[in-house]
C-alpha cells in the first residue's frame, strides 16, 4: 500500500447522505459496520507501512543533534499526518463501490 494512494480522498469533514450509505446494504447499521472494518483495515495497514519506513531511522541511543537533524524522519511523519481518516477513506471507497460485501447466511439445522 502506498501513501499517495489515499492522497485524492477530500481530507475534509462531508455530510454524508444516509439515503447513499443504506443503498448498497438496505439497511444503515450494516453499512457503518462495514465501513468500519474497512476503517480498521487501513488504519492497521498505514500504521505498519509508517512503522516499517521509521524503523530505518531508529538507533539505539538518540542524542538531542540526531532528533534535530533527522528532516527525513519528520517529512515522512507529516506525509502521513496529511492524509485523510481512515474512516473517510473507507466511506469513500464504500460509496464509489470499492469494496466487495459478502453476507454470510448462518446455517440452519
């Protein structure tokens, strides 16, 4: 996954349209939760991408030249501060039909 991926989703706060967000289940709370999965999906998933690219950057003892000194560090840092929630990238991609939504039927004896 790469950061300028999520870079063309509006950061900003939308209303939403319930009407919009029933549509593709019928029902709201089914969409919220799948929106919230998804959420949780990319959050893990950034958060792992940001860690990996930090841990470059990690040494044992941190002096107080190398916190000042190291702009690569704070520029990736700011990069993903910039990007939009990931539950407005999830509401995004959910309303554009993005995501694939399977119902799982429980099984009757």
């Amino acid at each position: 996954m790469k950061v300028s991926k999520y870079r063309n989703y509006n950061s900003s706060l939308v209303t939403r349209d319930l009407e919009k967000l029933t549509e593709p289940t019928g029902n709201l709370y089914e969409s919220v939760a799948i929106i919230s999965r998804r959420a949780r999906q990319i959050a893990t998933k950034l958060k792992e991408e940001l860690t990996t690219k930090l841990a470059d950057f990690a040494t044992a003892i941190d002096t107080l030249e190398e916190v000042h000194e190291n702009k690569e560090q704070i520029e990736i840092s700011r990069s993903y501060e910039k990007l939009p929630k990931p539950t407005t990238i999830a509401t995004e991609e959910f309303l554009e039909g993005k995501l694939i939504v399977k119902k799982v039927e429980p099984e009757t004896e």
